[in-house]
C-alpha cells in the first residue's frame, strides 16, 4: 500500500545553513495493516506524510502509494485514499453533516455518503449541531468522517488523539478497529505507544530523519525481550549476594530484586531455596513499546545502518520502474 525508500527533505534554516527533516528514510505497509509510524516530535512524521501525498516536495528518495509512483501519479490513486495531515479545520458555524456536505460536493461524492460516514464515526445524533460546539473528540471523529467520503482502501492518520482525553482515546480506538475489520488499511501515526501497542499489527519507528527499526509489533517486543525477571524475597541484600555469587547479574530496587538474562527461572527459585530465602514474587518483566521507543530513539544514530526486526517486511531495493527525483530544498513558509 506504502513503498517508501531513501526519502530525503531538507530546509534552508533562516540563518543559514540546512535542517534535514528527512535522512533516507524507509517504510513499507502492506495492505490490511494496521501499521503504527512513531517518533519524537521534530523526528519526521508528519514531513513524511506531506511528502507522501504531494503537499511538500521531497528533495530526492522513491515513494509508492497504491502501486503508483508518487506524486506523480497521485492524481490516479488520491481518490483511493482518505487522510488527515496535522490539524484539521472545519467552519465552526457550519454542522457537521453541513461540511461533510460541501467536502463531499468538492470531491465529487455521492451525498449520502454523508450520513454513511457519519453513523460510522458515531456521529449521526450530532451531525446537525454546529461544529464549535463539539468537543475535540468529535471534531477529531469529523476529521475522520470527511477523510471516510471517498470510502478508501487507505486511511492515514497524522495524531488522530492528539489531545484527546482518555474516552476520546477510547473511542478514536475503537474506530480504527472497526475500519481495519471493515479491510481498510490504516497509516496511523501517533505519540501514544499504548495506543499503538494495542492496535497496530507493525510498527514503523524514526529518529533524526531516519528509519531506527520497522516490523510487526509482537517481532518487536521479542526482539527487546532480555529475560528479565522480578523477584521479591524477605532478605533482599542475602538473595542478590546469593544470586551474584552463582553468576546471575541483579539490580538491586527497593522493594524487590531484578535477575537479567536469565533463561531457567526454575534455578532461580532452587538457588534461593537453598539458602532458605523463599521467593513471594517470581515474574517476567516483558518489554512494552515505550521501553522499547524510549530505547531507541535516546540513542538512535544520526546516520548508518537501521535496527531491523524482520528483514521479510523491511523495503526491498527500490524497483527501477521507480522514478528518482532530486530538487533544491525550499524554504519553509
């Protein structure tokens, strides 16, 4: 649904010199996908996502979208996908099913695709209140509903929680679950790892402008999985001595003990058994995708070589019916 591969953007910073948004960066998202594209804020998401879909032009790299190259070939496919790139703006004094209503004139759409998109994002009691009385959540589900119009195979969403409070998480949630059981494939990206972590089958992740691990979300977590272990026992100073002394590396916390890199947590429970320390907590500590962002993106390199999970999902070699690119950087308005 997505092939991008060595896309680069750079701007002419007001007191010289170039800030590069974008370094080589790769993604691929298949199609059904939920796939989650995660990264510090100034990392390259959003450059990305314009770039993507024509609204800024990228300075050198391949991009396709649908199979078609891009942009060049936007035109053929954009009616095939629905998107929503930074903040989106509505009239306030208009209702809701009065601007889906206009998007849907301009974009050439049936009108009952209106009331369609508007039971679907959980909106039709609302859709004849004004738009500036509704609360950000729904004006976030309006975004949705109006990049919904064109009923498209593929939906991509710039921080479509951003700011949301916890039930508007829910609710954005629970609505690109139903989108992805109804086959549509989803671009989501966001700050909100839980988030991510619950709904997205692979994961995407940048850093300085550049690819730093792509794959799907279970190959990531296992892939940062270092087998570790919780224990609590009555003599915390005894049992890290005891484990110490027999090899296994410990950190010591307040109230409990961690054991690293252990791959038998039975010989832990008979290395403290016998020397009478009796374990109250035994548990793996496994790796969620904020420890393992944080991780990355702390240390991640300004250039060379990407952490890959899975090579079977990473971009392959750009194919040579790809139409390179190259132009000036522009300065940013």
């Amino acid at each position: 649904m997505i092939e991008i591969a060595g896309l680069r953007k750079g701007y002419r910073r007001l007191r010289g010199g170039t800030h590069r948004a974008l370094d080589g960066f790769d993604m691929l998202v298949e199609p059904g996908q939920v796939h989650g594209f995660l990264g510090p804020n100034g990392s390259g998401k959003t450059t990305t996502l314009r770039a993507l879909l024509g609204l800024v032009r990228a300075d050198a790299g391949e991009m396709r979208i649908l199979g078609h190259s891009s942009p060049s070939a936007l035109p053929q496919v954009i009616g095939r996908v629905g998107a929503i790139v930074e903040s989106p703006q509505f009239f306030g004094n208009f209702s809701g099913r009065r601007m889906l209503s206009l998007l849907a004139t301009a974009g050439g759409v049936p009108q009952t695709r209106v009331e369609e998109v508007l039971a679907q994002v959980g909106l039709r009691e609302r859709g004849k209140d004004i738009i500036k009385t509704y609360s950000l959540g729904m004006k976030q589900r309006l975004a949705v509903a109006s990049a919904l119009l064109k009923a498209p195979e593929l939906l991509i969403l710039d921080e479509p929680a951003n700011g949301l409070d916890p039930a508007g998480i829910r609710e954005m949630r629970e609505l690109v679950r139903a989108l992805a059981a109804q086959g549509v494939t989803v671009l989501i990206s966001s700050h909100i790892l839980g988030e991510i972590q619950l709904i997205c089958d692979s994961v995407t992740i940048i850093s300085r402008g550049r690819r730093v691990l792509a794959g799907p979300v279970s190959g990531v977590l296992d892939d940062f999985d270092r087998g570790d272990f919780r224990i609590r026992v009555s003599d915390l100073p005894r049992a890290a001595q005891a484990l110490s002394a027999a090899g296994v590396a410990v950190t010591a916390a307040p109230d409990h003990l961690v054991a690293h890199r252990v791959t038998e947590p039975a010989r832990l429970t008979e290395l403290l058994g016998g020397q009478g320390l009796w374990i109250s907590e035994l548990s793996p500590l496994t790796p969620d995708l904020e420890s393992v962002f944080l991780r990355l993106t702390d240390t991640a390199p300004a250039s060379g070589e990407a952490k890959q999970v899975d090579d079977s999902v990473l971009p392959p070699a750009p194919p040579s019916a790809l139409n390179e690119f190259t132009v000036q950087p522009e300065v940013p308005r």
